[in-house]
C-alpha cells in the first residue's frame, strides 16, 4: 500500500510542476488567463494531455490504500477514499476529452468562447467539475476523517480555500476575466498541495 501512496503524491507534484513549467515556456499561452487544460491543446499539447492522464492514475491508484494509512475507525475515511478516487479519475478522463481551441489560444483560435462547442469539450467541462469538487471535498472529509488536530484543522482551511477558489475560478471564466488562469493555478496548488501533503503522510505513518 506504500508504493501506492507515494506515487499518489508523486503524481500531485507532478501535475503542478509540468502545468507550471509548461505554461511559462508555451509560445502564445498566457498563463494568467489561460486554464491549464488549454495546455493540452496545440503543437505541444500531448503534454498536458499525457500530464492528466499519468497524475491522474497515480491518484487514482492511490485512493484504494488512503483507507489502511488513516489511523481512525471513524466511518469518514471511506468516502474520503472514494473522493480522493474521483478526483484521480476525473483528471485521467480530462486527459481523454479536451476543450475546444478558444480564448485565443491555440494562435489563431477565436477570441473569447464560441457559442457552439464541440462534444468532447463539453464532456471536459463536466469532469472539470468533478474534479473541482471532489478535491475540497476530500479534504473536508479529511478534517472529520483524521485524528490528528493539526490535520483536522489544517484539511478543513485547504477545503475552504479550494471550495472558494473553485467558484471564484467558475466566476472568472463565466465572466472571461484576464486572471481566471491565476485563479485557477492558485486553486490547483493549494487543492494538490494538500493531497501529496496527505499521501505523503500516509506513507510515512504519519496519519
């Protein structure tokens, strides 16, 4: 069960290094406006793409062990299984389906948000809302799961933050703000911060 929770928290400081690094160095993204999944899109897309699909399996695998690393008998570390799970599966799949070229990136794509978007787009836009919250929710979960006061108390404010985050994110994107892409990046880390902190954690014993 151990690999398993140390390739779950290598694949959440995965998933942020590659978005970061990535979206600083894309030629025409704008990493303040932009979202990452738009990173999946142009020349250079199958990296992202291949970014949502590894993460998310390593998460996903991950779940399975979360509930034998929790030192509770509490009855809340399964659903905290079960949202950590989502979360990782809602990320691979975001992997399979991307969003349509918009908000002027790929170069050349149209400004703004197309009335009529494609059907893989709308599937992406329904897992990012699967993974925009089952990810505070895990970690609300957490703060009822966990024994330790410390990660009760520290699970409950990352839930909070990312909840907000989430829809201050869902906000600026409905409104095409020039830092939805910063709201969101800030989301991400706080959310995945969290979750390798806690799968770390498990696999050190330490939950």
């Amino acid at each position: 069960m151990i690999p398993a929770l140390w390739a779950g928290a290598a694949g959440c400081l995965l998933f942020v290094v590659v978005f970061l690094v990535d979206g600083l160095t894309r030629p025409g993204y704008e990493p303040l406006r932009h979202p990452v999944s738009a990173l999946a899109l142009g020349p250079r897309g199958w990296i992202q793409t291949v970014d949502f699909l590894v993460c998310g399996l390593l998460v996903a695998v991950s779940s399975v062990a979360v509930p034998w690393a929790v030192s509770s008998d509490s009855w809340a570390v399964w659903p905290l299984s079960a949202a950590i799970g989502l979360f990782g599966v809602g990320l691979l799949l975001s992997g399979v389906f991307r969003m349509d070229p918009m908000w002027g990136y790929p170069p050349g794509a149209p400004e703004g948000t197309p009335e009529e978007t494609g059907r893989a787009h709308r599937i992406h836009d329904n897992l990012g809302a699967v993974v925009f919250f089952s990810l505070p929710a895990a970690a609300l979960i957490a703060a009822f799961a966990l024994q330790d006061p410390l990660w009760r108390w520290g699970s409950g404010v990352a839930g909070v933050v990312v909840g907000a985050g989430t829809l201050v994110f869902a906000n600026a994107w409905e409104k095409e703000a020039p830092n939805a892409g910063l709201i969101q990046r800030v989301t991400l880390i706080v959310g995945l911060g969290w979750l390798g902190l806690l799968l770390g954690a498990g696999a050190l014993g330490a939950l």
